[in-house]
C-alpha cells in the first residue's frame, strides 16, 4: 500500500485522537464525518500494512510506520498553521489551509517554514 493523502489523514486523526484516550472506529468516523463501513475498510487496510493494531477490545493503536507518518503530517499541520497565522490569516482559514497543503509540502519548503515560525516566536 503506497502510502496516500487519506492514510494520512487516518494516521493524523487517531494520534491526535489517542491523546485524549483510546481511539475506536467509532471514534473516527466521528471525528472525520465519514461513514462507519468506510472507515472500517480503511483501518482494515492499514493494519494489513502494518501501519495500524486493531486490538481485541476493537481499539486502534498505531504501529511504529504508522506513528512516523502521523507525527510527521501532524507537525507539518501545527506549523503551517502557525505560519499562517503569523502572516494575519483567521485560525478557521489557517488550519483548512494547512491541512491541504500538509501532505504535498516539500521537506525542504516545510523545513524552511518551520524555522521561519521558530524565528518569529523566539523574536517575540
């Protein structure tokens, strides 16, 4: 399974997700406004990858590939989103378009941006 913007994004919601407790399809869905049966045969297909554990109890634990990938996409979010905001753009508008630019950024443009907001916040 190569990896594709909406594993992603399944990566990303159940790390933040597992910060507030155990994470469950249910969970989600919810979360992502997707249907349950769609979200069930994504997860299936990441832990067939090896990207996500589907315990017993029918929680969902992510998997070191897959914890890479979502802290990884999840810090792109929080930067771009920072960025954004120090240029003066609302938060609402920050976080939409720091999420669809999160997944296709350069690492060298992400590695840039996230020194450039690095930079403002220890000048402040």
């Amino acid at each position: 399974m190569v990896i594709k913007e909406s594993a992603e994004m399944y990566l990303e919601t159940i790390l933040v997700l597992s910060k507030k407790g155990s994470v469950r399809a249910i969970d989600i869905a919810k979360e992502m406004n997707f249907s349950r049966p769609s979200v069930s045969v994504t997860l299936h297909n990441l832990e067939k990858e090896d990207y996500i554990s589907i315990e017993g109890d029918q929680t969902i634990k992510l998997l070191p590939k897959g914890q890479e990938i979502a802290k990884t996409i999840y810090e792109r979010h929080t930067i771009l989103t920072e960025f954004f905001e120090q240029l003066g753009v609302k938060t609402a508008i920050a976080v939409a378009d720091a999420c669809k630019i999160e997944h296709d950024i350069s690492p060298e443009s992400f590695k840039a941006i996230k020194k450039l907001v690095k930079n403002n916040k220890a000048a402040k």
